[in-house]
C-alpha cells in the first residue's frame, strides 16, 4: 500500500490522493463522501487512472515492432506507484515514467504526470503525457471514476429518478461488447432521450461507450436536481458504467477504447490511439464539480 495524500480547500473540500495509480480514493464535500468507497464485493477501485491503452487487448497483448507484449485491460498505469513531484494544501503531483517494471509490456519511454486539485465544491485532475524517446509514442488515457448511487436519497432502481444528462444529445446506440472485453461492430440501442440517459440497472449487462462523443460534460443527477458533474478537455470518448447490483455508477471519459474483436495489428494502428512525437507533451484534463438542489 502506498501514501496517501490529503489535499484540502479553503471551504473544506478534501481528496485522498494514493500514489498507487495516482488514483484519487475520497472526494468529500460539505462532510459527504462523493467518490465510491472501493468496496471489493462489487468493484475494487475508485477513480483510476487508464493508461497506454483504454480497455481490454486483443488476447491480452499489444504488438510494436512485429514483437508481441502482455497488456492487461486498462494498462499498467493504474497499478504502479507513482513519485510524489510537488504537494502543497491543496495540490498534488505525481509522476510515473518508463521502468523495469513498464518495458516488458510497453517498449517506449514516456512521462506522465498528474495533478490533482481541490477547489469549492471540485476536484480537478490534469494529465500531462511526454515522449521522452526518439520515436513515436501511440498511447490511450483514460479517467475512470465512480460514485456512490444513490448520493442524495431515493433508489437505485428503474423508478428511482436518478439520470445522466449530456452537454448535447448523443446517439442512442452503442457498440456491444464481446468476449474478453472486445468491441464489436454490432450495436445496441439505450433509452436516450436526447440528451438525457434515465438510469436502470438493467442497462449495464456491458459498458455503455459513447464513441466520439458530442458531449464534454455530463452530469449524474438525483431526483433532487443536485448532481455530480464531469468536465472534460480532449478526452472524445465518454462511458457509462456499473454492474447490475453494485452501489455505484461510474462515469468515465477516455482517448481511446478497446481493441474491435478480431484487430491482430500493430499498436500504433489500434483504432483512436494517440500518436505523440519525439519530445511532444499533450495535456488531458476532467474537472468533478459538485452542483446542490436548485432552491
């Protein structure tokens, strides 16, 4: 178990920063607890961090060079401990780099640094991904949070009237999700009303994954009208996610996804991943913003 680090805001805001992951593990405000506890009988993270590659691999594997690598679903990223760069009140920075422990799966040398940041009522992280070598670096990020439903009273059923509203409508299908977690060309329809998602349990046989996203923010509201709110900066493709019986619902928002069923290439060529040049540095930001019941 790595450190974990308290950052707080003049209001009272306070996260939990792990150096595990640079993985954010508490979110509170106002005294409440708004990010999920973790509980390992449902899902055994908080707000992990995606990275090289978002979702799962093609037999568990990326290929660079004509050579094959392991690569477990979601990267290594989220597993690792990261060094603490800079901390004060209410700022964290923390960096993880090529290792030992990266090149047997992922032949590149890299910098990712994130900073994580407590305002009223917000936690805003920032992503700063460098190619430190001298070739091409293909990567995906993802940000994969969740949060407790309910958060602010009623059910967490079909009735309930907790909902997740987009920036803008989006399309009401989605790609299914195969064996081993891969995507395929078939696609589902969800009851999207515009731009308003009514939750069910049901829903969630599979991740719902809004490919190129109209949207750069959504917000996961109770029947109250208070929400959570999630902001994003270069991050096209958004989800939704839980399972059927656990407590929570993720939102998440990625650069890039899962391998499509049947994809054998090359990693540089994988569907939405990232090229980064030589000494290029690219930034990736999410804001969580907590928003009250209108009076």
């Amino acid at each position: 178990m790595g450190e974990r680090i308290t950052i707080t805001a003049g209001d009272g805001t306070q996260a939990v920063i792990a150096t595990d992951g640079a993985e954010p593990v508490s979110w509170r405000v106002g005294g409440r607890e708004y990010l999920w506890t973790g509980d390992p009988a449902h899902w055994d993270r908080h707000a992990p961090w995606l990275f090289p590659v978002v979702g799962a691999s093609t037999d568990g594997t990326v290929r660079v060079d004509g050579q094959t690598y392991p690569m477990a679903q979601h990267g290594f990223a989220r597993d690792l401990p990261f060094t603490v760069l800079e901390r004060t009140d209410d700022t964290v920075t923390l960096r993880l780099e090529d290792s030992e422990a990266t090149l047997p799966h992922y032949p590149f040398p890299f910098r990712l640094d994130i900073t994580a940041r407590v305002g009223p009522g917000r936690l805003d992280c920032e992503a700063w991904i460098e190619n430190t070598g001298p070739t091409p670096l293909p990567y995906a990020l993802g940000f994969h949070p969740a949060f407790p439903w309910p958060f602010a009273g009623g059910e967490r059923s079909a009735e309930g009237g907790y909902r997740v509203r987009f920036q803008n409508p989006e399309r009401p299908l989605v790609p299914e999700v195969g064996a081993g977690g891969l995507l395929l060309r078939t696609e589902r329809a969800i009851p999207l009303e515009g731009a308003t998602l009514p939750l069910d349990p049901a829903l969630f046989t599979e991740a719902l994954v809004l490919r190129d996203a109209a949207s750069e923010w959504m917000r996961f509201i109770a029947p109250d009208g208070s929400a959570i709110r999630m902001e994003v900066s270069d991050f096209p493709h958004l989800a939704v996610w839980t399972r059927p019986t656990a407590p929570f619902l993720s939102l998440e928002c990625w650069t890039g996804h899962a391998d499509w069923a049947g994809y054998t290439g090359e990693l540089d060529r994988r569907d939405s991943q990232r090229l980064l040049a030589p000494k290029g540095r690219a930034r990736h930001g999410v804001t969580l913003s907590r928003e009250a019941a209108a009076a």
